[in-house]
C-alpha cells in the first residue's frame, strides 16, 4: 500500500491534473474512485470535511485530507518535486 491515497471521479480534470503530477514525480499511489453523486461520497466527506474532489491522504507527512486541485500539485511539488529539501 502506497502512503499516498487520492480520492478521485474519472474524466474529472482537476483530478487528472493531480495525477499527472503524481505520474510526473514517479509517486507510488492509491486511488479511491468516489460516487458521481456528492450525497454519496461519504467516504471522501469524513477524511476532508468536504465531498469535492481531488482529496490526497499523505500518510508519511500527515496530510489528511487536502483537497484543491492546486494546493494539491504545489504540495506534491515542494514535498516531493524540485522544492524538497
């Protein structure tokens, strides 16, 4: 099991957006396809607080649960891209 699970709807592009970042570095990931439906996405809802998607759980860093598409690719970037340290 991957310390990175995303939350994600195929054909969403913010989602894809997040993987391609996730491809990009060579991260070893989960996913967890949610419901079309927000009122279904209950799984999603308790790890966030929210039933948007994409959502990451980072388990090596302590990341439960960040959602935004953006948030997500600049985290990925300075956690694991060219901004770690």
């Amino acid at each position: 099991m991957a310390d990175i699970t995303m939350y994600e709807l195929p054909g969403c592009p913010y989602c894809a957006k997040v993987r391609s970042k996730l491809d990009e570095l060579e991260i070893e990931y989960d996913t967890i396809e949610v419901p079309r439906s927000h009122d279904d996405r209950t799984e999603v809802q308790e790890v966030s607080g929210q039933t948007g998607v994409p959502v990451i759980v980072d388990e090596a860093n302590g990341i439960d649960g960040m959602s935004e598409s953006d948030d997500i690719v600049e985290y990925l970037e300075e956690t694991y891209g060219s901004g770690a340290a």
